[in-house]
C-alpha cells in the first residue's frame, strides 16, 4: 500500500491513469462503487416460468438475463469484466 507522509494514500502507484488508495478510508458512495466497471454477478433466476441466469453490476444492478451459465460468463467476458457466481 502506498501512503504519503500525511497519510491519506492518494499517492500515484506508478501505474499512468491510477492512484493508490487506502480501501479503509473508503466512503459509502466509495464503496458502493467498488468493482463496478470491472466486476459483473451471475445468478441462477426463473423468469416466465423458465431458468435463466441474471447478469448484475456489482452495486446488484441488473443488467442482462441469459438462458445459459455459460453465455452469461460469455457476455461478461466480452464486455472486459470479471464474472463472478452467486448462489
């Protein structure tokens, strides 16, 4: 973890574009978009009487439904985010 003598860590972390950060310091907007351009949920759901896989942000904001665990994991991978499973 990166911190400046003061503390704070929003010291650059050698990478052009990010600052590091302290994640305890982190407020509830903060948190709340954690993840959220990068990570993307897959759960099991019934809709119209039919299973299917529901694709949400991480803040649980649904985005897509797919018939298929494996076109789900499929259309996450295509948009450049990590899929991630919940039961």
């Amino acid at each position: 973890m990166n911190m400046n003598a003061n503390g704070t860590g929003n010291q650059d972390n050698g990478t052009p574009g990010q600052i590091a950060m302290d994640i305890r310091h982190l407020s509830e907007t903060q948190l709340a978009q954690l993840g959220m351009t990068q990570i993307a949920y897959v759960r099991p759901v019934m809709v119209d009487g039919e299973a299917g896989f529901a694709i949400h942000a991480a803040d649980g904001t649904p985005m897509a439904v797919a018939g298929d665990h494996d076109v789900a994991i499929a259309a996450i991978l295509e948009h450049n985010m990590v899929p991630v499973t919940v039961h």
